[in-house]
C-alpha cells in the first residue's frame, strides 16, 4: 500500500478522534441538563436521569472494548511497545485479522454481537422511526455479499471489516464506529431531554409580557411589539387577543399603523392549552406614545453660516440611526462626516440655506423637517506679529503696548486671522506698508515683500529708538472665501 494512502488513513483517524472527543464533551453536556433538572425536581426527573446513566454506562462499556482492540491489533503489529497514536508498521496486513479473525482469534464476532446487542438496546429510546432507523443503519453488522465471496455467498460483518485489512485501516474503521456509538448515544440523551419535556409550566409565577421595539414611534411608521408569556411551551403556542380581536399570527407579534400623535392604550389576554387539555389565561395591559417626524439641524459654531468656507452642522432624528439619514441643503453644498457631523459650504451672501433632512423608517424614506440658515460675509480679520514669549510659547502681538525690539527683529513679517473664541481662520496677508516718522516728522512709507518685512522696512526697524512707534497700514489679506480684503491698521511700539 501507498505511502499517500496510509498518510490518509492517518488523517482521517486524527479527525475520527477529534470528532469522538467533541460529542463525548456535547453528550456529557447533555446528561449534566438531565442531572441539574433532576436536582431541581426529583420526582419528575429521577426516572429519565437513571435511564440516562444507563444508556451512558452501556456506550462507556462498548466505547472501552474497542478501544482494547484497537491497542491490541498495533501490538500485533509493532510489538509489546505498541502506541495507537503512533502506529510504525502501518501497513501490516496481519495483524487485524490475527486478532479479529479465526483461528488465531475471534475477537470479531464477539465485537459483532456486542454491537447488535447495543443497537437494539439503544434504539428502543427512541420515537422517531426516521431517527431509529438512521441508528440501525450506522450500527449495521448485516453480512455483506462481495467478490471473494463467491455467488449467493456473503461474508460475515467482521470477515469484510479486518481480513487482509492494513493496520491502520482497521484502526480507523474501529474509531468510526466508535463515532457511531457516541453519535447513538447522543440521540438517546437528546430524546430524553425530550420526554422530561422542559416547556411544561411547572414555575411557581407565569405573567403575560408585552415587548415593544420602542413606546415612541413616528407618525406614518408602525408601532411593534411582541406580546409573549413567560414558559410557555414552545411545542404548543398561545393564543393572543387584542381588544377583544384574535391576533393574525402564532408569533405574538402586534402592528397597528400610528397614524395620529398621542398616547394610545391597548389591552388583551393569552390562552395556552395546558397538556391536560385546560386552558391557562393571562390578562395584560400597554400603551405607545406616537410623535410627530422631527429632526435637530444646528451648527456647531454659531446659529449663522459664513459664506466660502465650511460650517460645522450636526442632524440627528431622534430613534432613527444615522446611517438612515440623509440631507440636502440650498445654496450651497451639504457633505456628510462621521458620527453625525456634517460641513455646509454655503455660497450666496444675503441669501438663505434651507437644509432639508429625510429618513429611512420601515423601508420608506420620510422627510422628518428642514432648518433655514441666514448667510454672512466673514467678518475681517485682525492683523498681528507672530513671536514667542519667555517660555517659548507662540504669542500674537496685535499693536498698542510695548514690543520688544529684538522680537521685532526676529519676526518674518505679518499675519492676519478672525480669532475671536467663535471662528478660528486665518487668513494670507498679501501685502502691507510701514510708516515711520523722522526727526522732521515727515512720514516715511516702505512697502513689504509679500507678507514678508522687506529690507528696507528691517533696516527702517533697527534704527528706531526705544519707545518710537510706527503703523502698519494699508494691509490686503486673502481668506479661504477667496475674498482679498483692507483690514486696519495697527499700531506697534518700540520697546
């Protein structure tokens, strides 16, 4: 035999274990259900618990013998040394049979009769014929007719399963059917679970419960809610009447369209067929309140846009996610952010911004209201000398106090921005004038380098004495409008 096929008998042994380990842990999880209704209440749960651990006992037994085989056969095979989970000689074709077969043994028949023996013991717990009969199948030792055997011969289940049967193969033939005892068992435990049948009202309070989606619902959406009664029986479902109406459906779900705002109260009862054929019912009561579409539309700045740069806009509709909203705005340009954040960039001057917000509810998209903005020209821009103070933190010298001569000196020339604690802009100078005075007291104008202080403003600065003064003036700066604006003058002195 191939190199390729003993290494796929190998694996499918390595799974077969896996397998076996996962059911044996579901089925011991099964029995623990039994073991913990049975502490709760002895006298209903003794009878299917005992019937448990005897199902559990007879697989152990089976599960274990096989086991044994499987050791003895790779002890025929490698010696007294021998590890099921490694096996070295694979490939030997004598050891199952030596083991399994006469004459040199007869370990096969008596596995044969353990196995029908177990098959009709185990499928006697079971109801379902389909169930029952997948188990007769799986644990089949029907003697089978094949080749070797000859016309209208058949060989025995054990003959077809070990002779001639590489050692491997037989190990992995034994796993499976050991698969199929668990799986068998399984079943067993899963019927009886069954049978202690779990839905039965045995808990001391039973209540009616109504569970809306939400109490507060738009008008021209739908109110929902699922009116259920704690243990019930899954197997036999209530019966549910509203105002004195059955409802439509098995599943306890109310819908009444909400088509006036308000509070609107509804009651009802439940009738469930208890398995002694009476009838157990539970009144209740509930309301909903139904709102008006409403949506929040407001910036984050201030109650007005400014026109040619973004505004920070937050919309939210109250019980409506944000990834079923949508807006639109006039005048301009709405994009949505994240977390409900929005940027309106509003265009006209003068003109007004309508911002319109729809949502999606119950599979329609609803308009939910619309806000109007007033938009504004950004105000002008402030002039300043970026510098540093003592500790080095960046400052802004606006003019009109004393300024030290050497941070004069140290400045590249002259910046512009609306900081005013409500917008933060800045804004590009593009040029500006420096007016200083001689001893005459004739004006000296100087003319900048950009925004920049040009030679001749530098030089103009170091030959001021302290506490002179000059104006800077006729400046020009460029906003993220586009628009290039005079904004004042300021003044600075010498210190």
């Amino acid at each position: 035999m191939s190199s390729d096929v003993l290494n796929g008998f190998s694996q499918v042994e390595d799974g077969l274990s896996r397998s076996n380990r996962t059911i044996t842990a579901r089925n011991q999880a099964l029995y623990a259900q039994l073991q913990e209704f049975n502490q709760k209440n002895p006298d209903k749960g003794k009878v299917w618990l005992d019937k448990a651990t005897e199902v559990r006992a007879a697989t152990d037994k089976l599960y274990s013998f096989i086991d044994s085989l499987k050791f003895e056969i790779v002890r025929a095979a490698d010696g007294e040394d021998a590890d099921v989970k490694n096996i070295r000689n694979a490939d030997n074709l004598d050891a199952a049979s030596q083991v399994m077969l006469p004459p040199t043994g007869n370990k096969g028949k008596q596995l044969r009769l353990l196995i029908d023996q177990y098959r009709d013991y185990i499928t006697s717990f079971i109801d379902d014929p389909q169930k029952a009969d997948n188990l007769k199948q799986a644990l089949s030792t029907t003697p089978k007719k094949t080749k070797e055997s000859g016309e209208g011969n058949k060989k025995q289940w054990e003959e077809t399963m070990f002779e001639n049967m590489p050692t491997i193969a037989a190990v992995t033939l034994l796993s499976k059917l050991q698969n199929d005892i668990r799986y068998a068992e399984g079943e067993v435990l899963n019927q009886l679970i069954t049978n202690v049948d779990l839905g039965d009202l045995r808990v001391n309070l039973v209540n009616a419960f109504v569970v809306p989606q939400s109490r507060i619902v738009m008008r021209g959406t739908k109110y929902s809610a699922n009116i259920v009664l704690a243990a019930v029986d899954t197997t036999q479902r209530p019966v549910v009447y509203i105002n004195g109406v059955r409802l439509g459906n098995d599943k306890g779900l109310y819908e009444v369209g909400a088509t006036s705002a308000g509070k609107h109260e509804y009651s009802g009862y439940i009738e469930v067929l208890g398995r002694d054929g009476s009838i157990t019912r539970r009144d209740f009561k509930s309301d909903y309140t139904v709102i008006d579409p409403l949506a929040t539309v407001s910036a984050t700045m201030m109650n007005v846009f400014y026109a040619g740069i973004n505004n920070p806009v937050s919309i939210a509709v109250p019980g409506v996610p944000e990834n079923s909203i949508a807006a639109t705005m006039t005048n301009g340009s709405l994009v949505k952010g994240a977390n409900g954040n929005w940027i309106a960039h509003p265009t006209k001057v003068g003109a007004e911004c309508v911002i319109t917000v729809t949502a999606e509810m119950d599979g329609q998209r609803t308009n939910v209201g619309s806000t109007t903005f007033r938009v504004r020209k950004l105000p002008d821009p402030a002039p300043f000398i970026a510098t540093t103070d003592a500790k080095g933190n960046p400052s802004r010298y606006k003019g009109g106090r004393p300024f030290p001569k050497a941070a004069l000196l140290a400045a590249k020339g002259l910046d512009a921005a609306i900081d005013d604690d409500i917008l933060n802009i800045d804004y590009k100078v593009v040029s500006f004038e420096t007016v200083m005075f001689d001893q005459m007291g004739n004006a000296i104008p100087e003319i900048s380098a950009g925004s920049n202080f040009s030679e001749r403003q530098k030089n103009a600065i170091k030959r001021l004495q302290h506490g002179k003064r000059f104006y800077i003036s006729k400046v020009k700066a460029t906003g993220p409008d586009g628009i290039t604006r005079d904004i004042a003058p300021m003044e600075v002195i010498v210190n």
